[in-house]
C-alpha cells in the first residue's frame, strides 16, 4: 500500500492568485508516507487553496505539486483514487440517507471497505437509514469520515475537521483521527484551531498572507519561540489584518 | 464515465426524486389532472381545431408540458442547490467527478418524461377517445429532439451564477409564461394575439407544432425540429461556458 520512493505529499514553491488576490505565495514543504501533517493558519491563509491544489482541484500559477509522485493537474483522477478527503462546506441531499450515501459513494471506486463496518467504526450502524438532514453535526461529520476512508486511501485530508462540533464529538473525533495514524496513513490536517494542530500533528506548516511562517514538530516550535502553546506561536508569528482576502474574492478562495 | 458510478448515482437521483411529492405529482398527474379537465366530450371533432379532434389536438401540447416540466422546473433548481449545498464540491473530490451528477439528471429527467408521457397518452388512449399517432416515430423523435432542447435550456438556467432560490425563482418565471403563450396547456390559436406572438419566440412552441403535426397528419415539422436542434445546440454551448462546479 505504501509507496516507498515517494514522499505523500511534495509541495514547492507554489503559487496561487485570484485576481488580484494572492492565496498561496510560494509555499513548500514535504510529507513523508505515515506522517499526521498540518496545514495551519487562520482564515484566507492559503491552506485550502493549497489542499484544492493537492486535489486537482485547482491548477497552481507556478511551483509544484506531487502526490504520492503524481501530478495532480493532470493526474488527477489516479490522485483521487488514493486519497480520501473530507471538505470544508459540503453536504449531502437532505433526503439521502446515511447508508445510500456510502453505496452511491463506493460506486465511485474500483475497491471498497465493507459498508457495515465501516458504519459500525463510526458509530452510524443504528443511522443507516436516517436522511442527511436529520443527522446532528456529529453525526453529519462522522458520515463525511466514513465517506473519506471508503476506499481505504492512502493519504486521508481533512479541512476543518472539528468546525462546529461540540467537545466531547470534538474528542471523538480526535481520537479517530489517531486510529487512521495507527494504521499507518498519512493525514493532512487543515485547520485553524491551534489546540487541535497540537494535539494531532507530527509537523505542521504554519501559514500567513499565504507563506510558510513556521514549519516543524509542533513543540519544537513551541520550545524555539519560549512559549506555552501553539496558539501563542501563532500569535507571535502571523500579524493581524494581513490575513483576510478582500470580500470580492472571498467566495471564490472557498 | 465510469458506468458503475452512472447507474449508481442514477439511481440514487430517481429515489431522491420519488421522494419530493411535488416534483412527481407535477410531473406525473398533473398534465393528466388537465386532460381529464379538459376531457368533457371526448374526442370529438372541434370546429375551432379545424374538424380535428380534441383529444388529437390537447395531447401533444400536453406531452410538451411534461418534457418542460421535467426539465425546466426540475433540473435547476436541483442543480443549483447542489452547487450551494457543496455536494458537486464534494464530488470534485472523487475520482469521477461531479459530471455523473449531471448524466445521472438528465437520464432520470429523460427517463420520467418518457414514463409521464406515456402514462398521459394511456390515460387519453383508454378514457378519453384519443386516435394512435399518425407517426409514431415521427411523434417519438420530436419528443426526444424537444427533450433534449429543454433540458440544454435547463443546464443553461443552471448555469447562470445566482443563489438556489434566485435560480427557482428565474425557472418559475420562465416556465409558466412559456407553458401557455406555447400552446401546451391550450392551443395557440385561441390566445390573444400577444400572446401568439410572444409564443413565436419560445422553443417550446416549437415542440408543441412539431408533436401536433406528428400526431394528426404523420408529417415531419422540419422547421420545429430545426428549431429545436439550434435551442439544444446553443443552450449547450453557453451553459457549457457559464457553468461551474462551486
């Protein structure tokens, strides 16, 4: 399953511009096959952009992409076969129901996990056959997991994996995150939330005005800038009113 | 396209269908609620049709109704929602694609139209005097060709940049208007003139003659059908260059 030759993720020097917006300004960095990566920053940092790029999602201005080697602007397809996403503001039909979900989705892939113990992993075995509209946050959360690991992808991304979520789903969440690392995947974690970076990350990139302005292991970080938390390193290192794309463009970044 | 994916997602397309009680009461009785209000006498041969009967004139229009219907009212909207949702998003993210979304509409709005309007000529045949098509291939590829042609108009509403409800909205203000100056609820030539003229501008006026010349005289409506494969041709083309996923 694992690709030895080639680190998960290679990103450098990438560029990325809407308009007159800058999104991504010359990011890089590397992800070797296994490792819990984030992607850190506050809102209209890059880091979507960045993970729309890993996607195919959207073609870079300049700089390269490499997923597992591949390139994804023109290999997306073979990209998205082995890599399970779960996205930022995307539902489902509200009168689709939960196990309809998976098999419309496994369809998607030549191979699948078994839909029963996929649902039993995440708690939605007695949800089966409710519709997307009735599940709670939680639940809607844990169905797009499910729906990222159904064919057992190799590099699994999250963005803004715990938004809105309560603490203790928060938690849960956490935890199953954890299990993917114990089964040896690699996982991009894209978020804002610094406390959530710490708490699951090998390494992340710390991203401003759309650069890296920090990478490494989040305590190495903590230790080099003298103090207690991630969020005080980001504090420290990204500015205010640097951050935020104008209003015209905001829509398109998302 | 992957076929699995197609028919998989076909069919998860037809089940969310069958479960909005609207999209198929419109779609499946209402045309036929119509006939039947409509139907007082039957057949019988109308001077105002020209000695045609009424059953062989009300019809056509009303398998018009059904493909506009299908299309217009449905598609949309349920294209629009799904980009505001996030679901073609999602699907951006799957080896596919959010393009099997697309197929899967247009087989299932295809498909229901062809269920609606058989159901409709069924009804009319059984209890209301209706005579059989004096060509039936004729009648069957103009349908088709209109189909087509409304459901390109459809993607093309789609297409346009408004929010779910804006794109609604924009399809109700459309499809009404374009149901009666067409003829499809009401033959043409008893409209106010105004009317009458507006309708010589609505692709849909088009599939109604082209169906109606079909039906009652078995010949080809070479016109219609030219009009109806520019509508299909253009709307494509446009709504292929507005059209985005998010």
């Amino acid at each position: 399953m694992l690709t030895p030759d080639a680190p998960a993720i290679e990103v450098a020097d990438l560029h990325k511009r809407y308009g007159a917006f800058v999104a991504v300004d010359g990011v890089s960095f590397t992800v070797p096959t296994g490792e819990v990566f984030g992607l850190v920053g506050s809102n209209g940092a890059g880091k979507t952009t960045t993970l729309e790029c890993l996607l195919g999602l959207r073609e870079p201005d300049a700089g390269t992409v490499r997923v597992f080697g591949l390139d994804p602007a023109r290999q997306g397809a073979e990209v998205r076969l082995r890599v399970g996403a779960q996205l930022q503001a995307a539902q489902l039909p509200p009168r689709l129901r939960v196990g309809e979900a998976l098999v419309w989705f496994a369809s998607f892939y030549p191979h699948t996990v078994d839909v029963d113990e996929l649902l039993a992993r995440w708690g939605l075995t007695d949800k089966r056959s409710t519709a997307f509209g009735d599940l709670s946050g939680g639940q809607r959360q844990r169905l797009f997991l499910a729906l990222a690991l159904l064919h057992s992808p190799e590099l699994v991304c999250f963005d803004e994996l715990t938004t809105g979520l309560d603490p203790r789903a928060r938690r849960d969440t956490w935890r199953q995150v954890e299990s993917l690392r114990d089964e040896g995947r690699t996982v991009l974690v894209v978020t804002h939330d610094m406390e959530e970076a710490e708490r699951l990350c090998d390494r992340v990139a710390m991203l401003d005005g759309g650069r890296v302005v920090a990478l490494g292991r989040p305590a190495d970080l903590v230790e080099e800038a003298g103090v207690r938390s991630l969020e005080d390193v980001f504090l420290a290192r990204t500015g205010p009113g640097s951050t935020t794309p104008p209003a015209s463009v905001e829509m398109e970044v998302r | 396209m992957n076929t699995t994916a197609l028919w998989r997602t076909t069919a998860t397309e037809l089940k969310l269908f069958l479960r909005e009680p609207a999209g198929v009461f419109f779609t499946l009785a209402f045309p036929i609620l119509l006939l039947m209000l409509n139907g007082e006498g039957g057949n019988r041969p109308m001077a105002e049709y020209g000695g045609e009967g009424k059953m062989n004139v009300l019809v056509p229009g009303l398998l018009a109704l059904v493909m506009a219907t299908m299309s217009v009212m449905g598609l949309p909207e349920g294209l629009a929602r799904y980009r505001e949702w996030g679901v073609l998003r999602r699907l951006r993210a799957t080896p596919v694609g959010p393009g099997v979304v697309l197929g899967a509409q247009v087989v299932v709005a295809s498909a229901v139209s062809v269920a609606g309007a058989l159901l409709l000529v069924g009804v009319a045949l059984a209890g209301f005097g209706l005579d059989l098509p004096a060509s039936p291939v004729a009648v069957a590829t103009t349908f088709a060709l209109g189909t087509v042609a409304l459901l390109s108009l459809a993607f093309l509403l789609a297409s346009l940049p408004l929010p779910a409800r804006s794109t609604q909205a924009l399809a109700s203000i459309v499809f009404f208007p374009m149901i009666f100056v067409s003829g499809a609820t009401w033959p043409r030539d008893q409209l106010p003139d105004i009317a009458r003229t507006i309708g010589d501008f609505v692709p849909l006026t088009y599939a109604v003659d082209g169906l109606g010349q079909a039906w009652t005289a078995g010949t080809w409506d070479l016109g219609a059908l030219a009009v109806l494969a520019g509508t299909a041709v253009a709307s494509a083309v446009a709504a292929t260059r507005l059209f985005r996923w998010e």
